[in-house]
C-alpha cells in the first residue's frame, strides 16, 4: 500500500506525542468513569445508537424531516421509502455495534457485508460491469487489510496513527463506487471499538463529526495531498481524530458528573428543574436536549404534575406543542 510500508520509520511530531498521550490517559479512565454510569450503561448505549444512526443519515445528506428521523431512529417506525430504509439499516448496523463485545476483527468480508448491509436500497454496483469492478479493487481491499493485520499483529505501530492511515487508504483506493468516507468513518469506530476504546460507545462520535463535517473533509483532502505518489500527509487526519477523541471524552466525564448529581433527585424532580432553568415557552424536545436519558413517560407525567398545579399550560396540541410557564405573581421567577 502507498503509506503502509513506511509507517514504522514515520516520525511524530512533539505536538502530535503529547496529544497522543493525552488521549490514552483519558482511555486509561475508562474504567473508573464506566463503573459510575454501570447501572445505566444499557440507557446510555440506546441513546448512542440513535444519535449515531441519525448524524450518520445527515453526513450521507439524506433528506428527510427532523421528526421523520426521530420517529425511525427512536421509535422504529417502519420506513416507507429508501432514504427512510438507509437510516433504519444504520440503526440496525449501531444496535449490533455497540451492544457487541469487543471481538469484532478487521476483514475483507467484513468490509464488504457492511456495505451490502447499509446501502442495500442504494447498491451502485447492481450492473454487471461495476460487479466486475468491486471484483477488481478485492484484491487491493485484500492487499490493504492483509497489511493493516500484519502491521497490528507486530505491535510496533502507535494505534491511532494505524488507524488512520489505514482510514486514508481506504477511502482513496475507492473500493466501492460511493460512500468510501462514511464506511471508512464506520471502519475507524469499530477498529476504536475493538482495541479498547470504549468511549465510543458511551458518546456519539457521529454527532461530533457531523457538527465538524468541514473540518473533517478537509482533514481527508489534506492527508490524501499526493497519495498517488506515495506521499500521503497521514498527520492531519491522525491529529484530527486525536481532537475528536478528546472532545469525546470531555463529554465522557461531564455525563458521567451529571449521572451523579441527578442520583440525587427523582426523574419528577429533575424534569422540573431543567423546566425551570428553560424560558417562557419550550418544548418536550427542549427538555430532551437537556437531558436525553430521561424517557418520555417521565416527561408526560411530569408536565401533567406541573399542568395541574397550573404552574405551565399548553398553547397546543401534537409533538411540536409549545408549553407556557404562568405567571402567579411579579415576584415569581418566570
């Protein structure tokens, strides 16, 4: 492969060892932040599930409406049309992922089932001539892994800076005819995944790309500068996911902070306070933003407590209602 065979002898930079370093310090944590969330561990993964199926339907730019995604992605409506397909094969495809021990392993077939899987409804290699093409670039997807195993095998390379080449290869290499950088986003989560990275199952890392989808594209573009040449600049799209891990596990720690003040307060009490912290008018949608580990009959039951100690009332009615804090006197806060 074009980068591979130099990976060993590849030096790093100060800036890139000490944020390395910073990055399995926080890994080294893991444990003590995942034993303070354990008893919600299951809440926390479904969560996940859904906000990764959703970010990665919006980095594929599928179109469709924000309760279209909720209703797929939450409630498991049956779709009704191929985009709305897409995004109910990217949450079956998280469920298995995150609610999977660590013992998946990288490999050719693998590769290719996770693209059959996903894109079924779009498949660009329907047509005997681009089934005669995937063929083809097997054998470099072969030579790819092949490599990638060998090199991990050895124990001598740094993980995330495998990783990440072995991420740029892929997508240039254009195994498939469409969606390259996606599956290779997925390959790179489930390579964290297995090798003890267990953040991302904790915190949605598709969220965190999508709200940096330039940052992402340019850190590809830029490492992929003379690829063809077997040049390739590895460095920007390894400093990137260093970043992106790090704001991973800042969301990490701040979950777990906020698992341990609400064991201090029933779910009631807790709707009610994010209620009171919210203006005149919200939403149950602004609660959930909030706080999106407590369930929606939490929710219900709490704003039917509040309605009929006409402390708020609704001004409608359907998913989208607005609800009203009342005013009882000047002195009140809302």
């Amino acid at each position: 492969m074009y980068f591979f065979p130099n990976i060993k002898t590849t030096p790093f930079s100060p800036q890139l060892m000490k944020l390395i370093s910073n990055v399995y310090e926080n890994k080294g944590k893991e444990t003590y932040y995942l034993s303070l969330i354990k008893n919600d561990s299951k809440v926390i993964k479904q969560n996940v599930i859904e906000t990764d199926a959703e970010f990665a339907g919006r980095l594929l730019h599928i179109d469709i409406s924000n309760q279209k995604y909720r209703l797929i992605t939450q409630e498991g409506i049956t779709p009704s049309n191929r985009k709305e397909k897409l995004v109910a094969n990217l949450v079956k495809f998280f469920q298995i992922m995150h609610k999977a021990e660590s013992n998946w392993k990288l490999t050719v077939n693998g590769v290719i089932e996770i693209q059959e899987f996903i894109f079924k409804e779009f498949d660009p290699n329907s047509s005997l001539d681009r089934k005669r093409n995937r063929l083809e670039k097997r054998t470099e997807l072969e030579n790819l892994v092949t490599s990638f195993n060998r090199l991990l095998s050895e124990g001598e390379c740094e993980h995330l800076s495998l990783f990440s080449a072995f991420v740029i290869d892929f997508i240039n290499l254009r195994i498939f005819d469409e969606n390259n950088e996606i599956i290779g986003i997925l390959l790179l989560m489930l390579l964290l995944k297995q090798h003890g990275f267990r953040v991302v199952d904790h915190v949605s890392m598709l969220k965190i790309l999508f709200e940096q989808e330039q940052s992402l594209y340019n850190a590809i573009n830029k490492s992929s500068l003379n690829w063809s040449l077997g040049l390739p600049q590895y460095y920007y799209f390894t400093m990137f996911n260093i970043d992106v891990l790090t704001q991973m596990y800042v969301l990490l720690d701040k979950l777990c902070n906020n698992f341990q003040m609400d064991r201090q307060y029933s779910k009631e009490e807790l709707v009610e306070q994010i209620i009171n912290s919210l203006g005149t008018y919200f939403t149950k949608d602004d609660i959930r933003k909030m706080n999106p580990y407590i369930s929606d009959s939490t929710i219900n039951r709490t704003l039917k407590s509040l309605r009929e100690r006409n402390v708020i009332e609704p001004t409608g009615k359907g998913r989208s209602a607005k609800w009203r804090k009342v005013r009882h006197n000047r002195y009140q806060e809302f």
